[in-house]
C-alpha cells in the first residue's frame, strides 16, 4: 500500500482519468486541493467568478470533448449556486465530475458556517451522488465518480470531500481506470429491426442527443430516408439530432405527456435512438 494523502488521492485519480482542467470557483474548505495546484500537477485551473459559471463551462467542455469534466465548487453555498447549471448538464447528459469541500468532520456536530448535507442538495439530478466518509476512500469514491459519469447514459455526479481529509495522510492504494464496454446489439435484434421498419407504414424515429454525441447524424438520416421514416427529436434536445430543414424532420416531441402519446399513435412503428 502507498502511503497518500487525500489530495495525492484526488489528483492520481483526475490524471490518469484524462483530466486537463479543474473548473472552479475557490474557497477555503477546498484549499489543500489549490495548494496542490501551485505545484506541477498536470492540471490547469479555469477559474470561475461564480460556482454556476464554472459548472457551465464544465458542461461544454464535456459535451464538447465527450470526456469527463472535473469541477469544484465551494461547500454549501457554492453547490447552491451551480445547482441550476448541475440540472443542465443532467438533461445534457454530460459527464461532469463535481466535487465540493465539506467542513471539517470534527465541526459538523457543531453545524459550522457554511456546512451543509451536500449530498440531499445534488441527489436528486445527479447519477451518484456521495460524501466521503474516510480519507483513504477519496481515491476509490474519485474513480467511481468518474466511471459512473462516463457510463451511458452519461450524467453530472457529485462528490463531497470533508476538508481536513484532503491533508490526511493515509495507507491506501488507488485502484486503476475501469474500461467501460459498451457493448453491441446482437445481430439477429438488428435484423428484427429492420425488418419492422420496413414493413411499417407510418414509421417513426425518435432521435436524442445521445446520435450528435456519437457523429451519427448522418447515419440517422440515411436510415431515415432508407425506410421513409419521420423523424422527432427528443423533448428539449440540446444538440442537433436530425437537420431541421430535412423534409422528414417533424420537429421536437411536446414536452407533455399527451402531446407525446399523440405524436406516438401515428405511428405503427417507432425507433428511439440516442
């Protein structure tokens, strides 16, 4: 075992995950982690003026490179405010790793400034959402962190790192990256497919962001045309699924049950792709 401490923990895990830049707005739950970043650590800080901006630029970035982003935000009121944009990325599906400071573990019982249940803040629009609960842990909690988010369908995930253990130093091993397979529809359902696709007579094909993500636009509207089929966007797509001066394009689904049920029944077939 190798003897680290939890911000040895924190940037092992961020290198060798790919992470390039850490977008955050600082404070001080959070400074053993920018003390860090004063040495050579492979990392640069995008510096936010405000925790929303960074958890935005996090977002693009991601969506962008298709790549887990890393972003921090300073304890309650930091998560407060980049809540709004932490909703975004998760309708975006962007695979964001936020991390935040939590006040020192030997203070919470006091309720110190600041401090708050980070985890009941994030849950609800993030795929994992967790407080470290022992310093030799940040480095598998950072590893899940960042396999959780890349794992389809992506999605922001957040991590709350008590602040005295970021200078803990700890008998732990980090574990390595997980490769993610993502598998493959098995020959035989593709041709069952097809085959209904074919022989539909109002096809539809509902298209998420999931085929701009993938450089697969142009496979859609080859397969589109192909088989005759409408094709409606996901509600509150953020990308370009499908271009909108194509003649099959029909636009977005409703944002509303019933509008969606009726686009649905006049169809005889539908494909939800992406």
């Amino acid at each position: 075992m190798a003897h680290l401490s939890g911000r040895d923990q924190f940037f092992d895990v961020a290198r060798s995950e790919g992470a390039r830049y850490l977008f955050a707005n600082p404070g001080t739950t959070e400074l053993p982690i920018f003390d860090e970043l004063a040495d050579e650590t492979g990392i640069e800080l995008i510096l936010a003026l405000q925790e929303a901006t960074a958890v935005a630029a996090a977002d693009g970035y991601a969506q962008a490179t298709r790549r887990p982003a890393l972003v921090n935000l300073h304890i309650a009121p930091g998560v407060a405010n980049g809540l709004g944009n932490i909703f975004n990325a998760m309708w975006n599906r962007s695979p964001v790793v936020i991390t935040a400071g939590q006040q020192n573990t030997n203070q919470l019982i006091q309720e110190p400034m600041l401090a708050a249940d980070l985890v009941r803040m994030t849950e609800q629009f993030c795929k994992w959402s967790y407080e470290v609960e022992r310093p030799e842990d940040i480095g598998i909690a950072m590893r899940r962190a960042f396999k959780v988010a890349a794992s389809p369908p992506h999605g922001p995930v957040f991590l709350s790192i008590p602040w005295n253990y970021l200078d803990e130093q700890t008998d732990t091993d980090v574990p390595p990256p997980s490769s993610i397979d993502h598998g493959t529809v098995a020959v035989d359902g593709i041709e069952q497919a097809a085959r209904r696709l074919l022989d539909a007579k109002q096809p539809l094909i509902v298209a998420g962001d999931e085929v701009a993500r993938a450089g697969a636009v142009n496979d859609l509207v080859a397969l589109a045309e192909a088989v005759g089929a409408r094709v409606v966007g996901e509600v509150l797509h953020s990308r370009m699924v499908f271009p909108m001066d194509h003649p099959l394009w029909s636009g977005m689904l409703p944002p509303v049950n019933a509008g969606i049920r009726s686009v649905l029944e006049q169809a005889d077939v539908a494909l939800v792709v992406g």
